[in-house]
C-alpha cells in the first residue's frame, strides 16, 4: 500500500522507515511544514517523496498524522474529503478530545491510535527503524469504525512488532495520564527546582543516574507537551493532586520521625516493580 | 595493603571487587551480618576472608563501612582502637551527622566518603567490578584527616577511575540532597499514587519508557532509605517545599490555561540538559 504520513519527527519517522523496512509500504509520502524540513526528510530518506496534503490524500490508502496533538485537531477539516476507503490514523498522546474532534463524515476512517513509546529526543534525526518494535499501542472506541480501517491498523501494528490494546478514549487519557503525563509534569518541576537550586558546577558534579533517569523526560519538546497537557487538563490536575498526597504523606512521616511507617510506605513503592 | 569491608552489598561488594581487579589490594577481608550473607559472599567470591570483626580491625590496613549511614553511626563506637596507620572510610549517602560522630580519637583516620553512583539493586549478587569507573566521589573535609589517610584513599578512588570532588560535608548533604534524596522521596510517592489509582494490568500494559525511568528508583531500599532521609531531614523538608512550589506553578499555569507561560517553563527545564 501507499501510506502518507504528516509530520516527520521521532514518531512520524520512525513509521516510515518502519514500514519500509517491514515491507509494508511500496510507497511512503511524506508532508512537512516548510522546506528546510523537506530537505532533512530527503537527505535521511525518511520518504520517498515529499508532497503537500493534496497529493498525500489522493495517493495513500493509510493517512497517519504524527503531529501534536494541537495540530492533529487542526488538520482534521483538511481530511473531511478522503475516500471511504482512505484509513486515516492519529498517534496522538491523547484520545478523548481527539475522537471528539472526528467529524461524522470520516469517521468510520480514522483510527486512534497511541503508541506507548518515546524518547526525550525529537526531530527527523531521531527516526529509528526499530522504534516501535516491542511497544504497547493503545487502539481506542474501535468500534466507532468500519471493519477494513480497523483491519489495516491492527495488520500495521502487528507486522511492525507492536502490541495492541484496545481501550475506551476516556479510560486511555485517565491511564496514560497516570502513566505518562503526570510523570513528565514532575520531571520537568524537579528539573526546574534543581535549576533555581544548584548551580551548574555541583549538578556536572553530583549527577548519578538516579537524577539523569528522573530528569530526562524534562527534555521533551515544550509545544508537544503544552498540548498534551492541554487536552487532559482535568485527569492531569485530579492526578497531582493524588500525587501530591503521596507527597504530603512522605513529608509528615519526615517531619514527624516516623521512621518505621516511613520504611513502610517506601516498601509498598517497591511492589510496583513485582508487576512491572 | 590489606583493605577489610564491613558490609558486602552492592557498595561494599564493588568495592572488594574492584580493589582485587586493580591490584589495590593483595588482601581482602569481609565482615558480614550472619552465616547466609557469609556463605552467599564467598560463594560469589568477593572477598578472600570473612572475619570477625576483631581481626578486620587488626588485619587491615584500610577499613571500609559499607553499610546504611545509621549503621555506620552504630558502627563508629567498634572501631575507636584502631592504630593510627589504620585509614577508616565510610560509602553513605549522607555526610554531616557523620562526620559529628566520629571521635576526636580517630578523626585523622576517618575518611568521609560519598560516591556518587548507584542503581535500585542491592545485595552482595548486585556487586560489580566496574561499578564505580568513571563516577565521581565526594571528600567531605579532608582539613580534619591526616594527609597519609588522605593519600591512601585519593590513590584508591583514582585507581578505581573515579572522578574526585571535594567538599564541606554540610555543603554535600544539601547537594546530595537535591541530587538525590529528593529525586528519590518523588519516585517513591510517584510509585504509590500509581499504584494507589491504577490497576496491575493498566500498569503493564501502558508502561513506557519514561514511567519506567521515573519509577526506577522506588524500587530501592526502604532500610538504606529511611536512614538517609532521617539523616538529611531538614535539607529535605525543604528541597520538598521548593520542588512543591513547582509544582504549584505547573498546576497554576494549567488549571488557568496560561499554556504560553506552560511551555515557556517547560523551556526552563529543557535548559537543564545543557549542562547535563
């Protein structure tokens, strides 16, 4: 088949060279914003040609929109006109305000679709071929499509080594909010309350790996995440204010010298890794 | 010289190791807690000797305390005999309340070591022979040691391949504290609200590389834990009140849409890695 993909990036890139190296796609077009990017995406070969959005929807059977998830709202009315056989696809972190978004006419096409995996890197340069492989993807409210769009995704994901849950949109932005966003809010504070902190000598100095794991995701791309956050406001701040419990739990075992619960509490901490 | 290791854990076991690899040591002796730990380390071959305690004072040339920082307190009142040429050293984590409770009679001897390395394992099956190689290990006020001890043990960390700093060890508690300390009473708390709200099969299912890094440290040990904390309480009461300020910001800036101001915070954070 011919997929076209919009949006180049770590998750855009790395799609297409998957589904080259997997022989899924004879065909993979690709649509950047402006032409400095189009030279990046064919000095990598991340595509086989770069088209605007006109020729992208009339030659690919898969459409995939691996943009922010702002952006993917955005580029949504651009779609509306995509044959009943064109599938398309979003990657986006967010579920629910995407599927809402989907207007009647396409959207038996459209296939929510969240890949579980990520890096703190970004960009054309990060695309890797591999980069799928192994990881979770998340395919939410399914049945709000037609059977082939369905059956195109689910044989994309497996042929590039992914495994597939299928999860209401609504459930998927309350766990991956808890999975995923919430841990990267408290990535990018810890590393914004070491930056006022410590000057730059002592954290080259002291930085273990411990601090390097917890402060990586603080390098994630602002705009991706603004939007993130954006789009799963409420699940985001009912999940800090959970973790801040937890916090204020730890903080009055401290204060109060509660050292046998506090021993406890980091014990009950450990029983994550039995499942994980 | 002859170097006698009180405590063959992950710190401990390394160490007699990495001494052995290096040609530091022709001898090492052990000191453990009881007869499983003893069959279990010289199963793993980590030390030629385990003793009692008695001989390791008398045998070694340097002693190593590689046990949590409240046992190394405990610890201090056993070792008040040791001959002047005897270097004494202590691995913990933290440094200040340590250094208070070492006699006036083996001040000189008693070298205050952190260094800056370590992963969520422990136990003497965690110890390797590289485990310290290109980290780096604080010194925390070396003014109050005779130089012989301090030549002894800046030979031993730079034959080791470790990078030295050295430093105030009130200083070094704050650093260590945001560092380290902090990074793990977060990891902790995150580990429990996540496993307070989410159920075992979201968890496996949706954990991605991130979650995984952010929770890693949680999987540590609650004794060695609790120790530290209750040992740099104040330093952490407050790195807590200043990481808690962060997170008011980034729940402020969501809560009220001011999404521009997000991602310019966000940007701060990303500054981090600039240096890291």
């Amino acid at each position: 088949m011919t997929v076209g993909i919009i949006g180049l990036g770590l998750m855009g890139g790395s799609l297409a060279k998957a589904v080259k190296k997997y022989g899924i796609a004879k065909k993979v077009y690709g649509c950047v914003r402006n032409e400095a990017q189009k030279k990046e995406v064919l000095d990598l070969h991340l595509v086989d040609e770069v088209v605007d959005i006109e020729t992208l929807k009339k030659e690919s059977d898969l459409i995939v929109l691996a943009v922010p998830v702002d952006t993917i709202i955005n580029f949504i009315p651009q779609l509306l006109d995509v044959d009943n056989e064109t599938t398309i696809m979003d990657l986006g972190s967010t579920k629910e305000f995407i599927v809402k978004n989907v207007p009647t006419e396409i959207r038996k096409n459209f296939i929510a679709a969240h890949p579980m995996v990520g890096t703190e890197k970004n960009g054309p340069k990060a695309a890797i071929d591999d980069f799928y492989e192994g990881h979770t993807v998340v395919l939410c409210n399914l049945e709000d499509n037609e059977s082939h769009h369905v059956k195109k995704a689910l044989n994309l994901f497996q042929e590039i080594g992914m495994r597939i849950v299928k999860m209401d949109a609504k459930e998927h932005d309350v766990h991956a909010c808890y999975m995923s966003h919430l841990p990267h809010a408290i990535s990018f504070s810890l590393a914004n309350t070491v930056m006022s902190h410590e000057d730059p000598k002592s954290i080259i100095a002291l930085a273990a790996g411990g601090f390097k794991d917890m402060s990586r995701v603080a390098k994630s791309s602002p705009n991706m995440w603004t939007d993130i956050f954006k789009q799963n406001k409420d699940n985001l701040l009912d999940s800090m204010d959970l973790f801040q419990n937890h916090m204020n739990i730890v903080r009055e075992l401290i204060e109060n010298e509660k050292y046998d619960e506090l021993a406890k509490w980091m014990g009950k901490a450990n029983t994550l890794h039995e499942i994980l």
